[in-house]
C-alpha cells in the first residue's frame, strides 16, 4: 500500500482535492489554464482551416479550449508549443465573443438587443463586431479607414460597445461597405501568407432564461460565417457552441449538414479522462504532484517551463502505471467485498456516463472533489497511503448526479419529469414509463405538454433514457441517484 499517511498530511491533501477548480470559467488567469489543460489529438483537427465549429456537451471542455488560446496568445507562445501535430503556420488569434471581459457587449445588453432585432439587424450585429474586433486587434489606427460615408458605426463602437442599437443603426445599409472591407483584409492576409481565426465562446450565456434568443443570436452567427466561408481561406471562425445550441440553430436550415461536416465534436475516452483528473490534481498543489508520484501507483510527470506538470501522453488501462494503478493508489483495489466487488478504475466511470456512454470532464472533476469533501466532513476513512475509501465515491456520485442533473435542466427542463419515477425500480416498462412521465411537473414548463410518449423520445435523443433490447428502459446513474431510482440487486448508498 506504500508508506502511510499521517492524519494531517491526508486531511492536507484531501483539502487539495476538493479545492480543484471544475469550471473552466472559474479559473482567473492564463498560467491557471495552462497548467491544467490537456491537449487531445481531436485538438490538432480545430486548426484546420475548414472546421468552423466545435461542438460539445455541457463540460466537454469548449471554454477550456478557448481559454488556453487565450492564454497561448497573451503570452506570445505559439500554438505548437502546446498543441503539436498542428497543421498551419502558427495562426493569429482574435476573440470574436465571449462574455468574460470589457472587449466585447455585456451579455444582458446582447440579449436586449437580440429579443427585439431583426434578422437583418443581427446579421449586422455580428458583422460590425468582427470588424471592429479585426481591426482592433490587428491595427487600430484602422478604424478611421473603416468608418465610411453610411454613418460611423466602428466610431461609435469604439465610443461605446455596449451602446449597441448606436452602431447597428450607424451600420444599416452599408453591409457592402463591410464586405469590401472584410474582402481587403483577407488579401492583406494572402498576401503575408498568414491566418486568422476568429474565437466565439459563451453564445449559451445568451437568453439564459429565453432560449430563443440564445438560439437566433447563435443562428445569425452560423448563417454568417456559413456565407463567408466559401469567401475567405485566411480569415476563418472558431465557434465554440453547445451540442445542443448547435442542433437549435442549425434546425431546418438548408446549410445544417455542411455546417456539421465543418465541425469538430468534443469527446474523451477513459484514459484522458484520467490523465485530465491527474493533470488537474498536479496543479493544485505541490502535495498533490507529489503524492501522484509516489508508489505505488506512482504515475511520473514531466515538468515543461510554461505549462507546469504533465502526465504521461500514453496511459494504458492496466501495467506498472496506468489508469488502474492510479485509481488504486488513490481509492483502493475493490469497491467493496467479495469476488464481485467492482474495479474502481472501472466502477468511476461506469457511474459517470450517460446513456450514449459519453462523459464530461466536469463531471469527473466534480465527482472526486465531492468525495474529498465527504471524506472532510465525515472524517476520512482511507488507510494506508491512500486518499479516499469506496463508501466516500459512492456518496459522491449523489452529489455529481444532482450538478449534472441541474446543469442539464438549464437547457432542457424536461429533465425534471424524471421526478415522476422517484422511488422506481430498473428496468422500466416502456408504455409505464410514457404514462407517468406525461405529466408536467409543477411551476416547470418545458414544453412537453401531456405527451409521455415525446418526452421519453426526447429523453432518449438527450442520452438520460436508455432503450435495452428487450425495449425495457434504464436509467444511467449520473442521473437516477439525483431523482432517488433504484436498480434492482444495486449496493445501497452507505449511510
């Protein structure tokens, strides 16, 4: 088992561990994404020119791609150095939106402009945006050059960004003034051999509680950079979106599968899930590096100048270091007795997938803070040189089911008809199931109406249903334990 821990030094460390930051957007400060980000080979696909969007579920680590450019850029390091395999010469990067920051209009302002804009309106919301953002990052005494006889949008984006009915209104039929504009530069780019992408996060902050207008904000983005993108080869976007927000905006429109066909989908396998939590873990604290490198299950890292310690690029499933080693090292070799007791390299994410067998980084991140957590306040029942003890994991897993579960709700509130099954049995009856989830849930319109029959379609689309073959439907536990669904012979959750 290695040599023990003292009380004070597991406390110490478990106090580390539930300090990990979960949430991209919670970490302030270059130097704090770098040392934590973990560049999948998928990543090197972003830098092709033709993928335009990058797709993903809730924590699949979008904001943390688009926080390490970031960072890469304020800091003059090329995108190599961190991301190798990249095909194109180191490009320039710009922030077209996000919500962090003064460069760009607050959300609330966006989203007052958007629920009473018109089409038109929108598409010359994002278009004087970009330029405005182009030049004020490549040549600001630019703006007097783009300022043109049709008003002075670019002057008054610059007077004030928030004020955005000023500019849009300075801008309204001088779109091809715009184009002519936007048509230079990409010849200016030609012609020094150089790329930019442009960077779009957050669009999901927009109409938080009105999805409609996240929706056309999102969709007149898309529509634009759908229509520039047979134009330009040297000035392309990088629009981080929801999967969700993605499959809204693009609903019915004739450009949907060539949109999809220039998108990247974020997903994780269970080893870079693993080398994800170690590399997080390594971060946080000088303890934590060098428990992870203690035996057994000793895992090295490797300490580069600018992005802190890494873990291996190959961590296999089992051997001298690897994924169960690790996950031994740190909770055991059995979560509980007997033969049957589950591998907990296995059991975590077993417990973490939803039902199309996807996990989020966040997901796992959060899981094990919580299992600190618990083991802090309840007083830590692992031995040896080991951090956590099974029972604290599967009291966790309540914990990461009801944050995904209200992360979810955000966008598709018909989660909570998951209420009507508390205290159900797995595996469900089909025509049962349609029957109770038919009817709405109280003070929660989801759109749904009396129609059981949609919702568990809708359910099953989303990956909280899964369908057996025998047509019986389950339930995967990063979402029953948040609504109290038992399986049939399952361990009860330690009290």
């Amino acid at each position: 088992m290695g040599e023990a821990l003292s009380a004070d030094e597991r406390r110490g460390l478990l106090g580390d561990l539930q300090s990990m930051a979960t949430d991209a957007d919670a970490l302030w400060g270059g130097e704090a994404v770098l040392r934590r980000f973990v560049a999948l080979p998928l990543h090197a696909r972003m830098f092709d020119p033709q993928i335009m969007v990058i797709r993903g579920a809730r924590g699949t680590g979008k904001s943390m791609v688009f926080h390490a450019l970031r960072a890469l850029r304020e800091r003059g390091l090329p995108v190599r150095a961190l991301f190798p395999g990249v095909a194109v010469d180191d490009p320039t990067w710009i922030e077209g939106f996000a919500e962090t920051g003064t460069a760009h209009p607050a959300v609330p302002v966006v989203e007052e402009f958007v629920r009473g804009a018109s089409d038109d309106d929108l598409r010359i919301f994002w278009v004087v945006h970009l330029i405005a953002r182009t030049i004020e990052n490549q040549n600001p005494r630019g703006f007097d050059q783009a300022r043109g006889r049709a008003g002075d949008p670019y002057g008054a984006w610059l007077a004030n960004r928030n004020d955005v009915p000023a500019w849009v209104g300075a801008a309204r039929g001088s779109l091809a003034m715009a184009t002519s504009w936007l048509d230079g530069q990409e010849r200016l780019l030609a012609g020094q051999g150089r790329t930019v992408f442009v960077t779009y996060d957050h669009l999901d902050k927009i109409g938080l509680d009105d999805p409609r207008i996240r929706t056309r904000a999102t969709r007149a983005l898309l529509a634009l950079w759908t229509s520039l993108a047979n134009r330009y080869r040297f000035l392309r976007p990088k629009i981080f979106v929801r999967e969700d927000l993605f499959q809204q905006s693009t609903h019915r429109s004739a450009d949907a599968s060539k949109l999809r066909g220039r998108s990247l989908s974020l997903e994780w396998d269970t080893q870079d899930l693993y080398r994800l939590l170690i590399r997080h873990m390594a971060a946080e604290s000088h303890a934590l590096a060098g428990w992870i490198q203690r035996p057994p299950g000793a895992v090295p890292l490797n300490r580069t100048p600018h992005f802190g310690l890494l873990p291996p690029d190959f961590l296999p499933e089992t051997g001298p270091v690897s994924q169960q080693g690790f996950i031994e090292h740190l909770v055991g070799e059995h979560m509980g007795r007997g033969v049957k007791a589950g591998r907990p390299h296995r059991w975590i994410p077993g417990r973490l997938q939803d039902a199309h067998r996807r996990i989020a980084p966040r997901s796992l991140l959060t899981f094990v803070a919580a299992a600190a957590e618990r083991a802090l306040r309840d007083g830590p029942q692992a031995k040896g040189s080991r951090l956590l003890h099974p029972d604290e994991l599967r009291h966790a897993i309540d914990e990461a089911s009801r944050q995904n579960v209200d992360q979810m709700a955000e966008e598709h509130r018909v989660i909570w008809r998951l209420e009507n099954l508390r205290g159900a049995v797995l595996l469900l009856d089909p025509d049962e199931t349609a029957d109770t989830l038919a009817a709405p849930r109280p003070n929660v319109v989801d759109g749904f109406g009396e129609d059981g029959r949609w919702v568990v379609d809708e359910l099953l689309r989303i990956g909280v249903l899964r369908r057996r073959h025998d047509g019986r439907l389950d339930v995967p536990d990063i979402y029953r334990f948040a609504f109290g669904i038992k399986r049939k012979g399952g361990v009860a959750t330690p009290r």
